[in-house]
C-alpha cells in the first residue's frame, strides 16, 4: 500500500467503526484533547451531529481509512470568517506523507469552499512532526497554553497557532 492511492473524502457516519479502530492506538489519542477507550457510539455521534458546521474529511487508503481532519467553523457573525482545524493519522501512517495530504485538502476546503479567512488550531508544544507540517502550510505560532491539558499523568502544555489568508 502507498499513499499515492490515498482518496479523501466527506466522513460518513458508518466511518464510525474505522475512525473508532483508528483512535485505538496511543500514538493516535494522546495527540488529541480525546481520552482512550472511545465507543465507536461516540463517534458515530461526532460523525452525524453538526454536519452543517463540522467538515470532517477522511483519507482513504486501499479501502481503510488511514486519517482523519476536520475544520469546524464558527456561528457567531464577528467569527464566521474563521474556522478550527484538527488532524489525526493512523498509527501505521504517521510520518508517510498522509497528514500533508490531508491538511492541503483541509485547508482547500476552508479557503477555497467556505471562505474562511483565519484557521487556528491547538497542538501540544511537544509534538514537532505536527508543528513543522502546521508551519509548511502558513501557521504561525500566536502564544502558549500552560498546563493546558492533563495527559498520561502530567500536565502538558499547548501552542496555539493560527493562518490568516
């Protein structure tokens, strides 16, 4: 399997049972604000509410879904020019070139579909790979959340980043 096979595509509610196999693996939940043990009801739920606000897109690889980004926008009128983005990659994928992909088609659709002109996102300070790929794409480091979230036994801090067009 390579990635030049990689499709992506609007998430669907019955992506549940990958999406929920993809969140298995700690390399994929413990660089998110998710906890382990998700229910695949869990995301069954986060797949089919929202869908107005909420774009979750998914890459496809041979018929398996390797990664997951969304861009939820803003309903508020002084920030519905903006949106927050997120990104996941399968364990099997992380470092193949999958989050680049998945991140041009997130930022496609945000600039090019909904008109957004500010994208933020939040990553932990620790996680470089994510960083570097943030950067590649325009985002520019905005500050730093101190002890911004409790992971594996300690509290961790966060950067915020932002990309205006």
């Amino acid at each position: 399997m390579s990635i030049e096979s990689l499709t992506i595509r609007r998430a669907e509610p019955d992506d549940c049972d990958a999406v929920y196999e993809m969140f298995t693996a700690s390399s994929v939940y413990t660089g998110t604000l998710q906890l382990p043990y998700p229910s695949r009801e869990y995301w069954r739920r986060r797949l089919s509410e929202n869908t107005d606000s909420v774009y979750y897109l998914v890459g496809i690889i041979e018929g398996n879904i390797v990664a997951m980004a969304h861009v939820a926008t803003f309903n508020r009128p002084r920030r519905s020019h903006a949106g927050a983005i997120g990104i996941s990659v399968h364990a099997d994928w992380q470092g193949k070139g999958v989050g680049k992909e998945l991140m041009r088609a997130i930022v496609n659709l945000a600039d090019n579909w909904l008109n957004l002109t500010r994208l933020e996102l939040e990553v932990y300070a620790d996680n470089e790979v994510a960083i570097r790929l943030y950067e590649r794409f325009g985002f520019e480091v905005e500050g730093r959340l101190r002890q911004h979230a409790y992971r594996d036994g300690q509290f961790v801090d966060s950067i915020v980043m932002g990309r205006l067009r």
